[in-house]
C-alpha cells in the first residue's frame, strides 16, 4: 500500500489528508498536531476518533495540510479527511464509522448578516421611549 489520499471539510475549513502505514504520527502543515493545536485541548481527541472507532490506532502515519476555518473546524476537517480515506483503505469500516457519525459532511454554516438587522436574525433593539 502507497499512501491514500482524501478531503475532509468542515465549514470553511478544508483538510487535505494523506493516509500511509506507520506508527502513529500525525503531520499538520509540517509541524506536530501538539504544536499546531497547541492552544485546543480536545483537538487529539477529535483526530484520532476514526482510528479508536476501528481499532487501527498507531497504524497510520497522517500527513495533512488545512485551511480555512477555526481550530476546531480545522480538527473535524481532518478527522472527516482521515475517515474518507480510511473508507478507500478497507470498505468494510464504512458502517463502523458511518454508526460514530463521521463520514457525513456537517452542512452547518454560518449564515449571512442581512441589511437591516445586527445579525443573520437579530433585529434592532426596541426604545419605547
């Protein structure tokens, strides 16, 4: 087996993961996923989720560029990234991980401010005198 490569978003993040066999490490843009989410406790947690989930923890060595979003964006993006391609690696995982919640793609985006309001839906506030 080469390396398997997949996408994984989350918002506006998207997380570009490649999957090769090895020990364990995870890459994110060339530094250590403990130096990029440094400041994001349960980030380890979120990343590593699919390979709990299957049992294949340490297996893989992740490598994995991101953009966009926040960190924890950035973290689901991955971990969407890393569940993708481990559907690629072996079929069979599909319906362990489909069961965790982790091969849908979260919709939920932030919605537009709209003119006239403060917000996407909060409106002016009211004086009555």
């Amino acid at each position: 087996m080469e390396r398997i490569y997949s996408t994984g978003k989350r918002k506006t993040a998207v997380a570009r993961v490649w999957l090769m066999p090895g020990s364990g490490n995870v890459i994110v843009n060339d530094m250590p996923y403990q130096e990029y989410f440094y400041d994001h406790i349960v980030a380890g947690d979120v990343i590593f989720a699919p390979f709990r989930v299957t049992n294949l923890m340490g297996k893989f060595d992740v490598f994995c560029t991101v953009k966009g979003g926040g960190k924890s964006a950035q973290a689901e993006a991955i971990r969407h990234g890393i569940t993708r391609a481990l559907i690629i690696y072996q079929q069979d995982l599909k319906p362990i991980l489909r069961k965790a919640g982790f091969v849908t793609r979260d919709p939920r985006e932030k919605e537009r401010k709209k003119y006239g309001l403060r917000g996407a839906r909060r409106g002016q506030q009211y004086s009555k005198r």
